[in-house]
C-alpha cells in the first residue's frame, strides 16, 4: 500500500467503459446479470469496478487479479489484500481500503421525504433519540452513517444491531461508546452533498484519503473537495 494506509474512493454511477468492465471476474459479471433493476446492476458494476481500480492503486497487481469473495452478511473481502467495504446511495457509490485490521464505509445522501423519527425510534438506543430531538435533522444521517461503517467493519451488517454503536455528533467530536465500553475509530465526511462514515478496528484519522474514481476513464484523483466532519481521535 501507499504511505496511507487508509483510502475512500468515490464515484458517480454512469456506465462503464469496455475497459472498465474487462477488470471484473466472470461471477461478478453473472452477479451484475441477477439484478432485476438496470440501476442496482450498475451499482453493483461500478461498485466493483472501482473497488478493484483501488486495489491495484494500492498493491500494483493487476485490477482483474484480485479474488474478491463476501461473506454471509455479504461483506467483501479481498483474498489476501487490503480489508475492503462498499457503500451506495443515490447516485454515490463508494468503497474503502485499509491494509491493517478492518475497516467498515457507509455513504448517505439526506433526504427530507425519509421518516427519520420513525426509523431512530425503531433502530437507535433511547438516549440517541432524545438527543437527535433537539438537533438539525442531518444529525440523524450522521449516525446513521456511523453505525452502519461500524457494523460492516464488525462484518455483521445491520443485523448486528445499530443500537450496538452509540454516537453524538458535536463536530468536530464523535462521541461513541459500543456495547463493551470500548471507543471506536470513526470519522465522518460530507462530499458532495453525500455523507460519509468510516469505521476501522485500528488507528484512523491521520492516514486517511478520499479519492474520486471516473469510471469511464478509470481514472483515479485525489479530491480536494471533502470536508472532515467530526472524528473520535
């Protein structure tokens, strides 16, 4: 890997370019022909794409090298590299690599249409709802973004349970405590109307990057544009 060892990339859904589609394996392309919906087979394409732009960035081994399996949760994991994680929404896809311990990413584009006190009642611990009531309403997505970064970095998905994490967000501070008191690695990042979360099982904040990914080019740069939120450090 380069001298960070923490990357977040992303990207725009479009479609891929041939050269772009060559990097995939033939089940992730089988996978891509499962979907039903055109828009969630590009997510997933460009996901993949990208991801694997990414590890050869970091490794130098070709894109199209990788073997990339998922576990029954369906977190992605890089055979032998870096821990890997991917997120979409909206139009936002975006994916994360570390090469020490594991590292969880989730993007959320705010949505004022979205039930938001419904959802925390239904997902988030007593004490986050009461403070989210006094707070703007992208205080909510910020959690949210935490929590689900903290989940796949565990690798259990939401299915481990979003009110295992417990966060107040008073930038540039994360407050957050897990169910065993430990203090996890968590940063949170806006791009392009998008917020990010990231979560790591080791040390986080100083050796991160965001990079933008073309995926008709595939071309990566790194984007001089993202705003650091809040952090635990």
């Amino acid at each position: 890997m380069t001298q960070c060892s923490i990357v977040v990339t992303f990207t725009s859904l479009k479609e891929l370019s041939a050269t772009e589609l060559r990097k995939l394996s033939r089940l992730e392309l089988a996978r891509a022909g499962e979907f039903s919906s055109s828009r969630r087979q590009q997510e997933y394409l460009c996901g993949r794409a990208m991801l694997r732009t990414v590890l050869q960035q970091l490794t130098g081994e070709p894109a199209s090298s990788h073997e990339i399996t998922t576990n029954g949760e369906g977190k992605p994991d890089c055979v032998g590299g870096p821990a890997i994680s991917i997120a979409h929404s909206g139009d936002v896809v975006v994916c994360a690599a570390a090469d020490q311990g594991q590292i969880g990413v989730d993007v959320e584009i705010p949505d004022r249409r979205r039930d938001i006190v419904g959802i925390a009642n239904e997902y988030f611990a007593a004490d986050e709802i009461e403070w989210l009531s006094s707070q703007p309403a992208d205080r909510f997505y910020m959690l949210w973004v935490l929590k689900e970064a903290w989940l796949k970095a565990k690798g259990t998905g939401i299915a481990g349970g979003l009110d295992q994490l417990r966060c107040v967000v008073m930038p540039p501070d994360i407050g957050a405590l897990i169910s065993d008191d430990a203090i996890p690695n968590l940063s949170l990042h806006a791009i392009e109307g998008a917020l990010i979360g990231v979560a790591t099982t080791t040390a986080l904040q100083n050796n991160l990057i965001i990079d933008c990914w073309d995926p008709v080019t595939g071309r990566i740069e790194e984007y001089d544009n993202a705003q650091l939120i809040a952090t635990t450090a």
